[in-house]
C-alpha cells in the first residue's frame, strides 16, 4: 500500500512538473494562416528559462478556483496587481472578429505589463528573443504569462479558436498597444537595459 501510494505521489509530481513546462517553438515567418502552429522544419522548441531571461513570468494555477486560489492572491498582493477583468474571444462572441484578431497580431509592446491568466481554451503569444526571433508561446488553461512592459509581442487564437482569460493590471487599465518601431519609448528602453544581457 504504501508503495502504491509512494507511486502515485510521484506519478503526480512529474505530471505537476510537466504541466509547470510551458510550450514555446521558434516559428517560419509563413504567409499562412496566423492560427496555424508555424513551426520550423525541424522543430525548435525554446525552454522555460529562455522565456524567463527574456523577463516573461509564467505560473501554472489552478484556474477552476481561481477566486480562492491563494497562489494568485499572493502573485496579486507581491506584484500589486489592483485590477482584473475576464475577456471571452470566439467568433461569435467577438464583434469584427477577423479584423479585431489581425489587430492583435500586429507587432506592439506596452508601458505596462500585459498579464493574463487563461480560464478556458487556448492561444498563441508571440515574443521577440533578443536576436529579433519570434518565439510563440502556447498558452492554455491554467498558464498564467506576465509579458513585460516594452516587450514586442502579438497575439493571436490558434485553430481552436477560443479563449477566455482573466486580465490583471495595476491599478486602473491602460491597454493602449504601442506599434513597432518604439526604441525611442522610455519603457522600450528600460525592458532593453534591464533585460538584455550583453
Ligand atoms: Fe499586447
């Protein structure tokens, strides 16, 4: 019994270790379908910690309790996010949707953090590695991404076509995208300088 116990714990730490890993590849640049993977030929998956010395934060929660979860009562309280809301992107529910969806692929950073934690579905970010790369990251239910204030990024739904995900911000909303180029902008400059490593 107590075998079969130890074994089950540990079937349940590698699956909770799995889960911790978040998906990301390097993509083609394909004129194809923004919904579709994009992978290299061969695939070029990028570890977590890449992402994570790029300065994007990742956790994994528990999303069905996500109003009691107290993992994310603490990331809010540490990281002083005040605000939330939940946005819902389907076709049916979204208005304008095939414009809105190229909109969100259009390459932008933000002054602030863009934070989402996803509560159903799925969707891709794709973020800019210091060589200029895209790097698309699958988040889905349960993944919680930061990606940094002046960090280029897009989104987009992937062939499920369904998201739904909780915004976080601090204090009250800004989601205003600023369009590349922006090397210029003071919070561009600040990702460089803190983030980029010689
Ligand atoms: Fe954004």
């Amino acid at each position: 019994m107590q075998d079969e116990e130890a074994c089950m714990s540990y079937i349940a730490h590698i699956l909770e270790a799995v889960n911790a890993q978040l998906d990301a590849w390097y993509i083609n640049d394909s004129e194809e379908d923004q919904r579709l993977p994009h992978h290299l030929e061969p695939k070029l998956y990028v570890p977590v910690q890449k992402l994570a010395e790029l300065g994007l934060a990742h956790w994994v929660l528990d999303s069905n309790n996500y109003e009691h979860d107290m993992e994310l009562r603490k990331i809010r309280a540490e990281r002083g996010y005040t605000y939330q809301d939940i946005v819902d992107i389907a076709p049916d529910l979204l208005p304008n949707y095939e414009a809105n969806l190229k909109n969100f692929y259009k390459e932008h950073m933000h002054a602030d953090e863009e934070i989402r934690f996803i509560l159903a579905g799925s969707g891709y970010f794709d973020v800019r590695d210091f060589d200029d790369r895209w790097i698309r990251i699958w988040a889905k239910k349960n993944d919680m991404l930061v990606v940094p204030a002046g960090m280029y990024h897009r989104f987009t739904l992937d062939e499920s076509e369904y998201i739904k995900a909780l915004r976080l911000f601090k204090g009250y909303p800004v989601w205003t995208p600023h369009y590349r180029p922006q090397d210029e902008h003071p919070s561009r400059k600040d990702y460089i300088t803190f983030w980029k490593r010689q």
